[in-house]
C-alpha cells in the first residue's frame, strides 16, 4: 500500500510540475506578445512624428515661397 502511495504523490507532484511549467510557458508567450504589441506601438509613434515633422517642414517651405512670392510681386 505504502508503495502505491508513494508512486501516486510522485504522480501528483509530477502533473502539479508540469502544469506550473504550462503556466510559465504561458505566461512567457503572453509577455511576448505584450512586448511586441509595444514595439509596434513605438515604432508608430516614430512614425508619425517623422511624418509630423515632414509636414512642418513642407508648410514652413510654403510659407518661405509666398514670402519670396509677395517679395517680388511688392
């Protein structure tokens, strides 16, 4: 009886092992995909404040043309 006893802890401390690893194998595919939800997130920010940049550039290059414009038709 003490033998079976023994084998049925080693069993229960064995799927008790095992669904700890399934939890961290979980939880490490979740923190993954968090990561990368957040690079993306990132890299959208960069773009669009090049983008944002790109734009006050070609509006302050406008703005310097209808100067330059109004220079010469005064």
């Amino acid at each position: 009886m003490s033998t079976l006893k023994a084998f049925s802890e080693k069993d229960r401390a064995y799927h008790a092992y095992q669904a700890r690893q399934n939890y961290l194998r979980e939880q490490r595919g979740i923190q993954r995909h968090i990561d990368e939800l957040k690079a993306e997130a990132k890299q959208a920010r960069v773009r669009e404040k090049q983008e944002r940049a790109a734009k006050e550039a070609v509006l302050a290059e406008l703005e310097h043309l209808k100067a330059q414009l109004q220079g010469q038709q005064d």
